[in-house]
C-alpha cells in the first residue's frame, strides 16, 4: 500500500476528478477542452486506482466528478458508490450537463443512497435545440428527485464561458500577458486542483492541454510547449512537496492565461457558431 505511517492527511476544500473525456456538447470556451470532440472516459479500474491512493493522502471539504460528461462513463455508479466510501463526511458532488440520466439506469437511486449531490449545469439560454433538449431532461430529473430524493443543484451561471487561449482548434496559442500573478488573481478555475492520469493537476486547463495538444498537433508551436512541460504531483510525493503545492499560488504556467478575462457572448453555442449538440 502507498500509505506510509508518518503521512497526515491533509485537508484542502475542493478536489475534483473528469470520469469522461468525451462530451455531446461543444461550449465554445470549455476549460477541459471537451468542445473539441476529445474521446475517452477513465475505466473503474484504473480511476479506483487513483482515488484509493489519493483517499490516503487528502480530505477534501467537496469533491466532484465532472467531465467532459460524467454521464458517458458506463462506470459513474461504481464511482459514486466509491467516493462515498473513501470520502463519506465530504461534500460530494456530480457535475453533469443533465441530458443523459437515462444512459445510466439506477443513477438517481446511486445519487440518493450514497447523498451525492447532482449538479445541472445550464450552459445556454439562446440555443433553442438545446433548450429543448435541457428542458424534457428537467423535467425527467424533477419526477426523479420527487420520488427518490436527492439533492440537485442548478448552476445557472455556466453559459458565462472566458477565452483561456487565444484562437481556436489548432490555432489556439496561450495568453502569454507576461504577468502569471495577474492571471491566477483573475482565474476561475484556480481552486479546481484536479486528479488525472493518478497524479495531481492545478487546474483543468493545465490537467487537459496534453489531450488538446495531442488532437490539434500543440506540440509542434514553441508557444505551448513550456506549459506541456507542467509536471503534476505525483501520489508518493513527500508531505512537503504537497504542502508546497496547495499553499502555491500563481504558477509559471498561469502565464499562459488571460491577465484580464475576456467572455464570449451569453449563450455561445449555438449552432451558426459550433454545433452545440453533436447528437441532434
Ligand atoms: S457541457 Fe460544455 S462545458 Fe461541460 S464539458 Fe461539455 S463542452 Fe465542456
Ligand atoms: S494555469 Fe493558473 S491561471 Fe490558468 S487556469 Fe490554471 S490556475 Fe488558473
């Protein structure tokens, strides 16, 4: 077992993990990248792996599963029913975009009995498509909720999509404003420290560039290539190497940030921008 006798654990306020690379919607400005049709969800297998590990080291006050949608991955009830164990007096939370509890029969029932709270998150009021599809899901999740009572959560504020690059696809380039302070003051997703691929991530952002990287050929632009080169903590680092990371603030690597946020237009996603529902 990694646990060693002398290490504490540590209590930090939010800890999250993506179970799905994948999405069917397409944000423009989403901070995992999962607008650019990345493919993939972490198998039970492996992700039990990593939470067990990091359940040995870190209290975390929340913790989350997100995605890319959550909802694609056929494993989300074992993972629920996992955290609940590893994590039992911590905020526990699935963060979904609401349109795929019928993929996975039994969720609502998971959500109630291990007091997982599920959070819907609107990411649109223009897109009419998607309203309707978001509206029927609603509804779906309300007669749920009345008959098996779990928490849910609207978040109304998740249209509200900032450029974190400048460009798009594989023209996307990183800020580059020359002052990381800056941007970690103006960040949204600087206490959004993630666990990916077993290790330690500051942010989705930083956590998810490899994917990106890896469709749009990111590597080959000298301008990305000293945030590919973000080293994660790993699970066997010292009690002080984690310390070090939670107490640090701006990093190098948040230069590749905007110093001043930038928002898209409530609602873009539509489809004269990029197809916001990649299934209708
Ligand atoms: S719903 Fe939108 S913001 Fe959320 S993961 Fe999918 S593309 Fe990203
Ligand atoms: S790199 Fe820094 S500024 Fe950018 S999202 Fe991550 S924490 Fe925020």
């Amino acid at each position: 077992m990694l646990k060693q006798p002398d290490w504490k654990l540590i209590r930090i306020p939010f800890l999250e993990m993506d179970l799905a690379h994948a999405c069917d919607l397409k944000c423009r400005g989403c901070t995992h990248y999962s607008n650019y049709g990345l493919k993939g969800s972490v198998p039970f297998q492996e992700g039990e792996v990593w939470l067990r590990a990091w359940a040995t080291r870190l209290m975390p006050g929340t913790f989350s599963f997100l995605g890319g949608e959550p909802l694609l991955n056929s494993d989300l009830l074992a993972y629920l029913r996992l955290a609940h164990i590893l994590w039992p007096d911590s905020k526990r939370i699935l963060i979904t975009n609401g349109l795929n509890c019928h993929l996975r029969p039994g969720l609502f029932e998971t959500l109630a009995e291990t007091g997982t709270r599920l959070d819907i998150s609107v990411h649109s009021h223009k897109d009419q498509a998607y309203l309707d599809r978001f509206n029927q899901a609603l509804v779906e999740i309300e007669t749920a909720r009345l008959h098996s009572s779990f928490e849910v959560m609207l978040r109304t504020q998740e249209f509200r999509f900032y450029r974190t690059y400048r460009g798009e696809g594989p023209d996307m380039r990183p800020f580059e404003d020359k002052n990381p302070e800056a941007s970690w003051q103006a960040c949204q997703n600087s206490s959004c420290c993630t666990i990916h691929q077993g290790a330690l991530w500051k942010c989705p952002p930083l956590a998810y560039l490899g994917l990106a990287a890896k469709k749009f050929d990111l590597d080959r632009q000298a301008a990305w290539r000293p945030y590919l080169a973000y080293r994660p903590v790993p699970v066997t680092a010292s009690e002080d190497e984690l310390v070090n990371f939670f107490m640090t603030a701006a990093e190098p690597a948040c230069a590749m940030c905007p110093a001043k946020l930038d928002y898209f237009e409530q609602g873009r996603i539509t489809k004269e921008e990029q197809p916001a529902l990649a299934g209708v």
